[in-house]
C-alpha cells in the first residue's frame, strides 16, 4: 500500500513559514469620495467659492466664466473620516446646461448658490431646483447658499428670504461669502457630513 506524498518536511531549526497578517487601515482612516456639484447662475460666485475652498484665495476682478466644467479636488475630515470631495465648478449660462444635465446624476450633493445683490439669481433658484428634481440621483444633499454676504450696502435679498425658500424646499440653507470665507468650509464639510 503506497502513501500520497506528505507535507515537505522542514529543514531542521526552522519554524514554517508563516504569512504575516497585512496591516489593515483602519475604518476611520479610509478615504472616501464624494461628488459636489456647484450650481447657480452666472455671476455668483461658484468659483471664486471654490477656490476659497480649495485655496483659501480670493479671485479678485473680473475674469472668463466657466465654460462647461472645471473640478478641484480637496480632502476633509470628517468624524475621523477622511472624505476626498470632488467638486465640479459648473457654468451657469443657459447654453452649457445641457453638458451639466449629464454630471447630475453621478453627484452626491449640490451646492446651489444665488447672489444676494442679485433679484434675478435668487428667482432662478426654483428653476435650478426643478432641474436638480428632473435629473439628479433621489437622494442627493442640496444645500442652498446666498453668496457675497460680504457686500451688505448692495443687499436686494434678506437673509429671511433665502431660509424661507429653502425651508419650502426642504433644503438646508446658510449665507456665504467666497471674499472673506464666512461659511465656505462648513457649507463643503455639512454636506460631507
């Protein structure tokens, strides 16, 4: 009767050789990512907004809109959890709105900023809203955002407007201001969060 080969013996003095575990990051240390869409219209302040973000910079002067979209890269932390946000800078001129149509459904969150010098932005937030319902993923985070709080001589839309439209949507809402960086950050690290 012959016997199948056995396990290979080991060289005398020698423990087997054992796998090493592998070091496995530790949950709160993984890095996720999320997309931000920028929304509103032309001339709010979405990339100066941005670049207050990513930056901690104020573009200052006049300078090109965004044609079609630009995205910056920044990664927060968030509860222990590093999230590596995403954020497309979209233009705001009715013309590009169909190639931004398309980046609705892959965002998590959107970020709708009107112009608080600005009667017009601020009407166009229903549109914005009803475009967002139209195409965007069901449960995707809106905030709205009433930039350039900085420039209160200029003011054309009270603070009390703003949260009232945002509590008839169902949306979170904060004033903003991309010059001095009032509530940038936390806007980015709410819908983060």
């Amino acid at each position: 009767q012959t016997q199948g080969p056995g396990p290979k013996a080991q060289p005398q003095g020698t423990d087997p050789p054992r796998s090493r575990p592998r070091a496995q990051p530790r949950p709160r240390d993984q890095l996720t990512v999320s997309q931000v869409m920028l929304l509103g219209d032309s001339g709010v302040g979405k990339t100066c907004f941005l670049i207050q973000f990513k930056d901690r910079a104020f573009l200052s002067g006049t300078f090109l809109a965004t044609v079609g979209i630009d995205f910056r890269n920044k990664v927060v932390r968030v509860d222990g959890v590093n999230v590596k946000l995403q954020i497309w800078d979209t233009a705001g001129q009715e013309r590009f709105r169909s190639v931004t149509h398309a980046y609705y459904r892959e965002a998590q969150a959107l970020l709708l900023l009107y112009d608080i010098t600005n009667r017009t932005s601020f009407d166009n937030v229903r549109a914005w809203l009803t475009e967002v319902y139209e195409n965007a993923h069901k449960d995707v985070v809106i905030m709205l955002l009433g930039n350039k709080s900085d420039v209160t001589g200029s003011r054309v839309i009270r603070k009390e407007d703003g949260e009232s439209l945002a509590k008839e949507y169902g949306v979170p809402f904060m004033e903003t201001s991309a010059k001095t960086g009032m509530n940038v950050e936390l806007a980015f690290v709410a819908v983060a969060k």
